[in-house]
C-alpha cells in the first residue's frame, strides 16, 4: 500500500511538515511504504485555463496538459497511491497558495465532454471509496476556531475527492500553533500518527469488504 503527502506550507521544517512526517510514520508502522511530496519544492506552474486536461482523451488516466513541469509526474504517482495526506497551514481564512495551485491542476484527473455544458467533469479513474485521505489544517488561531479557519480549508481541499471517489477518514486541526506548550506539540504529534494508522486501517477494510 501506498501513501502519499502533499505538504502545502512553504515552510518545510514547520507545523505542517512536522504532522504530516509522523503522520506517514504512523502509516509506515502499518507497513505502507510513503512518499511525500513538498509542493514549494516542485515545479508546479499556475492552470492556465486552457481545460485541455479536461476536455480530451478520457481513456487516459491523467489529462494531457500543455504545460511542460513536474504536475503529471505527480499525477502520475498520485493515481497509482491508495491513500492520500493533505497538509496546509490556514493563510488568510484559507488553504495556502501553493496547495491551491496545486489542487487547481489536479482538474486533469477528471473529464467532461466539451459540449456538457455546466456539468461537473467526472473522475478518469474513479477510486470507488477504496481509497481514501485525510487532512491536516494548522492555524494561529486556537481549536474553538476550527469551523472558521479548519473548514473552508477541508472543503478546499476535499473538493476533487468526493468527484474521484475518495473517502475521507480524518480532518486535524491544530490551532494555537504560535504560542503552543511542548506538551500540547507532543500530544498533537500522538494524534498525528494516529491518523496515519487510521488511514491504513480504513484503507485495508475497504479492500476487505469489496
Ligand atoms: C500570510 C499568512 C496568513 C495567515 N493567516 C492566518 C489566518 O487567517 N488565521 C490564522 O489562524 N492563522 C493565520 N496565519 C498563521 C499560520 O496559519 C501559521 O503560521 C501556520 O499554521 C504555521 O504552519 P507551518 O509551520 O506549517 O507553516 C497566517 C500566516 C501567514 C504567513
């Protein structure tokens, strides 16, 4: 089994990048190999909205994009994994730019003929609920503020998932992370790997009962 974490915090050694590596460790103590890919290290350029991805050939797994990055060597890998960790920090009431650049070419992974006029394109490859993700939002402001800063993020990022068919198991939240006690940091890192264990777990009873 395959795991794979996008890091949507340019900081690489933050909050963010902290959960979402013990996260994957969780899942590695359930024997899943990982991968993480951190989005400020990656070639990503900005949809051009050209919807050429869309709109053309939709035997093939991954829409052809013209532009030339790394977005369909992630793709790639993205469609091959069983579970997926999204991680952003909260800036401005929402998901970072860099996961939302990210997340506005992930638009490939689904079809729509060009004449199905407002239609929402539906998944290339749908993953029947047999795959499955979980989320991770930090934010300064404390845990009572996590309908206001965790889920616009949750539904930002969880919006491709439910059109490719992929089940979502946890949604973190950590607020407070400024000013947060070493005790707090260690009981929120506990949780993190949790969520990697669950998502494992989830992922083999989908496979079980199908
Ligand atoms: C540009 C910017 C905007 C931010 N906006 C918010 C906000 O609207 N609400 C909030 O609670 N925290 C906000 N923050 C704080 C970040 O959420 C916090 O620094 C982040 O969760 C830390 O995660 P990281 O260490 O992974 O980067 C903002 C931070 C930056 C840099």
């Amino acid at each position: 089994m395959v795991i794979v974490g996008f890091l949507g915090s340019p900081r690489v050694n933050g909050m963010n990048s902290n959960l979402l590596r013990r996260v994957l460790k969780g899942a590695e103590s359930k024997k899943a190999q990982t991968k993480l890919f951190e989005l400020i290290q990656c070639n990503i350029k900005f949809c051009m909205g050209c919807c050429n991805c869309v709109h053309k050939k939709p035997e093939l797994p991954i829409g052809e994009c013209p532009l030339d990055d790394e977005m369909s060597s992630i793709l790639e890998e993205y469609v091959k994994a069983d579970g997926y960790i999204f991680a952003s920090p909260n800036y401005d009431g929402s998901i970072t730019a860099l996961m939302k650049r990210f997340l506005e070419r992930k638009i490939a992974l689904t079809y729509r003929p060009k004449d199905a006029y407002a239609k929402i394109g539906e998944a290339r490859s749908p993953a029947h609920f047999h795959k499955k993700a979980s989320m991770i939002v930090t934010a300064n402001c404390p845990d009572e503020y996590r309908e206001v800063m965790g889920d616009p993020c949750f539904e930002t990022m969880g919006g491709h998932l439910m059109i490719e068919q992929i089940e979502i198991v946890d949604k973190l939240y950590v607020g407070g992370v400024e000013n947060m006690s070493e005790e707090t940091i260690s009981e929120k890192f506990d949780e993190a790997y949790h969520v990697g264990i669950r998502l494992v777990e989830e992922i083999e009873k989908a496979r079980q009962s199908s």
